[in-house]
C-alpha cells in the first residue's frame, strides 16, 4: 500500500493542482492529502473486502479514465464532472455523506484546516485514490482477463493484495503505518 499512497503524497502535482482550485497553500493541502490518501485507500479495501457489492468500486478501478487523472491532476481538478465523479466514487468509499463528513471532520481535528475546506477536496482526491489503485492493479487485471478462471478469489482478493503491504489479512497496520510514515516525515 505503501506505493499506491506515496503515488499521490509524494506527487506535488497533485496538491498544486487542489491547492490552486480551492485557493489555498499548496503545503495545507499536501497536509490535507496525507490525511486523507491513507482513509480512502483503507476504504477501497474495506469495500473489496467486504460482503456488500463492490461492483461499482471494481468497475471504476478497471476505468483507464482514473489513471489518466493522476496522470494529469491538473486538467482533472478543472473538469467540470469532477464532483459527480468524485462524490459517486466516495459513496463507494465511505458508504455514505455522513460517513465523508465524519472523515473530513476527524482530518479538521487532525489538521487544523477547515471541514469545508476538506469536504471540497474529498471528491477532488477520490478519483485519484482510484487512479492510483488503476496503476497499481493494471497488470494483475490484464492476467485476471485473460484467465479469470485461473485466479482463485476474483479480482476483489487481487485488489486487497495489493493494498495489503505486509499481506496479513489487515488493513489497519498498513493504514496506520503509512500514516505515521507521513506523521514524522
């Protein structure tokens, strides 16, 4: 998992670009993105993992369109369609609107920034989580296509092996440890 957060903490791009739509300091919103690139992606596996459909989540990681986003940030946050895009995706993540506000609410504790400020970059980050999982993930879909038969557990289990870094079953000390990693870097 290590890998997927640093392609979006470690992409100055990327908070250059939110920092600029919203209109605020490029180093508040790479703060912000620490925060929140570690609970969206521990999201997306918590989505692959769980009982609940995770079609729409899988449909959007195997969409080219989100890995073309991280790729280019800065034409991303300018589309006029990123909201919508980015909402459908963090009701994915989150389950609900109440569940994204609670996560831009704990960030505003953990940040000082304001939960306005956060919820506006939620649907902004969200796409490029996925871009990210997009990249990651390409060439275990391509295997997964060609002989999905083959592959016991589906896509879902490639997907969380992925986000799992030291591949014990849990998310949780990847999360934290990614997050402790941006804590005191």
């Amino acid at each position: 998992m290590a890998g997927l957060i640093d392609m979006i903490i470690n992409n100055p791009a990327i908070a250059g670009s939110i920092a600029n739509q919203i209109g605020i300091d490029v180093g508040d919103a790479g703060s912000i993105i620490g925060k929140l690139a570690p609970i969206l992606m521990g999201s997306a596996k918590k989505n692959l993992q769980s009982d609940r459909d995770s079609g729409d989540l899988l449909k959007q990681i195997s969409n080219n369109q989100f890995s073309e986003m991280l790729d280019k940030p800065e034409e991303a946050v300018k589309r006029d369609d990123l909201t919508n895009i980015g909402n459908d995706i963090l009701g994915q993540l989150t389950g609900s609107k109440e569940n994204s506000r609670n996560v831009a609410k704990h960030v505003e504790q953990e940040t000082g920034m304001s939960a306005d400020i956060i919820k506006k970059m939620l649907p902004m980050l969200a796409p490029l989580v996925i871009g990210a999982l997009t990249k990651k993930a390409a060439p275990s879909i391509n295997e997964y296509q060609k002989q999905p038969q083959a592959q016991s557990g589906g896509l879902e289990s490639i997907l969380t092996g992925l986000i799992d870094q030291d591949h014990d079953g849990s998310m949780i000390d990847d999360v934290m440890g990614m997050a402790m990693k941006h804590i005191f870097s």
